[in-house]
C-alpha cells in the first residue's frame, strides 16, 4: 500500500493538475461501480444469516406461549393459550404445580433475595448472607442446613414468597425462586387515604394487618408522594407489588427477616378478604 501510494504521489507530480483531476473522476467513476458488487457480495455472504434471522423472527412469539413439557391440566391448558392472563387463573382459584406456567404468562417478572442469613462479626456488625445456616448434631459432628427466601413480583399487582431448603446454596436459592412463583397471588391496590382520595391504585384501599411467628404487622393507606415507610425488606417486597405509598407499623421481633416478610404477605393475603374489585 505505502508503495502504491508513493507510485500515485509521484504520478501527481508529474503530471499536471487537469490530467490530476480527470485521473480521480476516473477513479471515483471506477470506484462506483465497485461499491454495488461488494454489496451483492455482502448480501450474498449474509444470505444465510440473513435467513436465519428471518427465521429467528417469529421466535418472540412462541417465548409469549413459551412451550415446555407441561405436566399438569393447568400447564397444557396455558401452554395452548385457553388463559388470556394469569388474572384468569387466580380468579379461578387454580393451583399453580408448575413456575413455567407463571413464566409464560408473566414475561416481565422480576425477583429478589431477602437476606435472611448473616454471621457475628467483628465488633457487633454483623455480615448478611442471602441464606441462612442451620445445624443438627450427628454422632459424627454438625450437618448442615441452608435455606433463603426470595419474592418475586411483576410490580404491577403480582406478589410471590417462597422459602426452600436445601444443602446447597444454589440449590437453596433456585427452589425458593420457584416456590415463590408457585405461591402468587394478586395484591389489591387502591388509595384508603383521607387525605388523598385520588381514587387511584397507588397505595392500599383500606388498612390491613397481617401476622408470623411474634411478628405483627399493620399497613395504612398514606397519601400520593409518601413513599414506602418501612424497612429494606418492606420496601422490596412492597415494590415488587406495585404500591409506591403506604405506611408499615411493626411489633415483635422484626429482626427475623423471614418472618417480617411473612408477615407483611399476610397482611397483603388479607386485602382480598374485603368486598370488592381487585
Ligand atoms: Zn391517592
């Protein structure tokens, strides 16, 4: 190239600036030409991508249906479309055997880990761990235990806690996703607070208690702009539900996250008891 280029400069030189200008016309005119084969050649190379991604297309649309070997009456019945919405299904009562069918109707749901776990550590703190460690006594030493908790929740009126079990960490932590989805239910939204009254389906339409092991739990309705007042995990929870205003009272040992948690899924359980939409 560099020689190539040095023959062209010197070419330039020597000859005089029209012949210079008619030379890169010529060029340019050449190089036109040029442009459109490589094109083809492109297109011909990216004929089989391109193919692919014509057949790569409508693959969105089965991920909405989302097959899988459903085993259930409730999952083939999902699986071919007989529910329009998973609203459908919770009104019905049905129960939920398998987390695809709560995948394929509720694409854009999300998770959370609520850290359940920690170790003393030095000087009072305390390092939190996603899950917590139990221990039995066996004749030959300690066996040991984990278990987590997550909640899952599309943040628009979706709410699911699960808790599992297991000897392993992943394990532990991947049950309890899927015992969450198994376990959802529709949260009732409104706005109970007298000092609002927008009528909207920001907060909770009137106020609700909710209780596990020693832990008591009250929400209230508040006003637009309040925000959630309570702890981590309550706001968590509460967002993935879909309310953005409400207050949270607490009695009891609160430091037992997973009972907290429980407790305010109790108190949201309880909303669904009272007359009227959800
Ligand atoms: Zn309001």
């Amino acid at each position: 190239m560099t020689a190539r280029k040095k023959a062209a400069e010197a070419k330039a030189i020597e000859q005089p600036l029209e012949e210079k200008a008619a030379e890169k016309a010529e060029e340019s005119a050449a190089g036109k030409p040029e442009e459109p084969a490589a094109a083809a050649t492109a297109e011909e190379k990216a004929g089989f991508p391109a193919e692919a991604a014509e057949a790569g297309e409508p693959k969105p649309e089965p991920k909405s249906t989302f097959q899988w070997n459903a085993r259930t009456r409730l999952g083939s019945d999902v699986a071919a479309g007989k529910y329009a919405s998973i609203d459908e299904v919770l009104e019905k009562g049905e129960l939920i055997l398998e987390p695809e069918i709560v995948d394929a109707m509720i694409p854009d749901l999300r998770q959370e880990v609520v850290y359940i776990g920690g170790s003393p550590g030095k000087g009072g703190g305390i390092r939190r761990t996603a899950t917590k460690m139990t221990a039995r006594m066996h004749k030959s030493g300690r066996r040991f235990k984990l278990s987590a908790l997550s909640i899952v929740g599309n943040g628009n009126g979706i709410l699911g806690v699960g808790m599992a079990t297991s000897k392993e960490h992943r394990s532990a932590m991947e049950k309890s996703v899927k015992n969450a989805k198994l376990g959802i239910i529709r949260v009732r939204r409104g706005c109970g607070s007298w000092e609002c009254g927008c009528g909207g389906s920001h907060s909770i339409p009137f106020k609700t208690s909710g209780k596990n092991g020693s832990v008591r739990v009250t929400l209230l309705p508040a006003p637009k702009g309040t925000g959630l007042v309570g702890s981590e995990e309550t706001r968590k929870m509460l967002g993935l539900a879909g309310i953005h205003d409400v207050w949270v009272k607490t009695m009891g040992q609160t430091a037992t996250r997973n009972n907290l948690v429980m407790a305010i899924f109790d108190a949201l359980k309880n909303l669904n008891r009272g007359k009227g939409d959800l």
